[in-house]
C-alpha cells in the first residue's frame, strides 16, 4: 500500500508540473511602436521604438529573475496594427505596454523642462479597477526607485488634456488608447521618461538606470499579479 501511495503522489505532481508548464505565460509585455513607426525621436535621434525594445527585453529579465513567466509583443517590429498585439495576448493575464515619452511639438525647444514617467490606464478596458490597482503598485515601485511624475500629459491643451487619477504617482486616464481598451485583461501603458530631453535621454541609456527601471516595473507587476492571486 504505502508503495502505491507514493506512486500515486508522484503522478500526481507529474501531473500538476506539466500543467505547469503547459501554462500561458502571466505577463504580456507589449514593444510600444514598430520599426514602420518608431513613436518618438530621442533627443539624439534615436527611436522611441529601439528603447522601448531595449527596456521590455530587460523587463522580462527581471520577471524571470522573479520567476513570472512573460512574452514579448512586437519585439521584431513588424507588428503595426494595434489590435493585432491585444488579439496575440489574448491568454496572458496582464497586458503591460512599454513605452518612452515625448512632448507636444511646440514645446520641443523647451524639451529640458520635461522629465519623468507616467503610467496610463482605460476606462474602457475590461477591467478597469485591477488595471487601476496594477498601475498604482507600478507607480509606486517607480517613485521607492527614485524615480519622479511627468504632470504635463494633464495640462489642457491640444493632445494632452489627460485626466490625471493621482498626480503624486503620475497616474492617467487615457480611455481611447487602443491597446489598453482592446486589452482582454487588466492594462497599463508606462512611460518610462521623457527622451526628447537631451539630459533625460543621457540617463534613461545608463545600464544602471535601464536596469533600475526594470527592477521596479516587475517588483509592481509580481505584487500585481499576487493580489488577483496568480503566481507564475
């Protein structure tokens, strides 16, 4: 008897491993633009879109080293239609875009004034308020890290305007944004900082600082996923 127990308990956890790994990955870490449409130019530049791979390739690392599993959405570039990425990560149970900031054109001789991240979520997504709570321990992760609040996405003007949730973390509405509202699970949008800043741009390609960054969007991201209970 006791030899057919073991051997019962041993396929049972055969079972539940396999399960394990037949699992889709937690994380969805969206590559904010495409080689077709780079987003923003740096100061120097350089390409929104090459940051913002350099940044979700070390995001997954960081999730890794924290053992939640990830997949990377847009990573090569090719992929231009936004609801395409929504539809790819249908599976996963948190949508997270990387993304790096810039500033309305007039204000781009003034760029040095801008600095910061912000995070943004949708109202019309899904799941509103665990994309709320989601982004709040992001930002919270971010601002324990160093790191402090870009406001001008708030201020009332052509291609801002954006309802700000909590300007001490940098927390935004952007309802129509299409990969948070198309998202199948709780989403969020980060901006890392803002690149057409000459003197921000110098910092956010500092290993050190790309690293930092990384660090604090997984630690916000596991306490994420531990509080709707998800564990790998």
């Amino acid at each position: 008897m006791p030899h057919r127990l073991f051997s019962y308990s041993l396929a049972l956890g055969l079972l539940a491993n396999a399960a394990w790994a037949d699992a889709p990955p937690a994380v969805a870490i969206d590559v904010g633009h495409s080689l077709a449409a780079p987003g923003a130019r740096a100061a120097s530049g350089a390409t929104e879109f090459s940051f913002n791979q350099r940044q979700a390739r070390l995001l997954q690392q960081a999730l890794s080293a924290d053992g939640v599993t990830s997949r990377l959405i847009g990573e090569a570039g090719d992929m231009t239609p936004l609801t395409d990425r929504t539809l790819l990560a249908r599976q996963q149970r948190l949508f997270v875009s990387v993304h790096h900031d810039s500033v309305q054109p007039q204000y781009l001789p003034d760029a040095s004034r801008f600095h910061g991240y912000s995070v943004f979520v949708s109202r019309k997504n899904p799941y509103p308020v665990q994309s709320l709570a989601c982004a709040r321990l992001v930002a919270q992760a971010l601002s324990a890290a160093g790191e402090t609040p870009a406001l001008h996405h708030a201020e009332p003007i052509a291609g801002e305007n954006r309802p700000l949730v909590d300007a001490t973390l940098g927390i935004y509405w952007f309802d129509d944004l299409v990969v948070l509202k198309t998202a199948r699970q709780p989403a969020l949008l980060v901006e890392h900082g803002v690149i057409v800043n000459p003197q921000e741009e110098a910092r956010l390609i500092r290993p050190d600082v790309e690293k930092k960054l990384a660090r604090a969007v997984a630690d916000g991201i596991r306490c994420c996923l531990l509080a709707q209970g998800i564990t790998n």
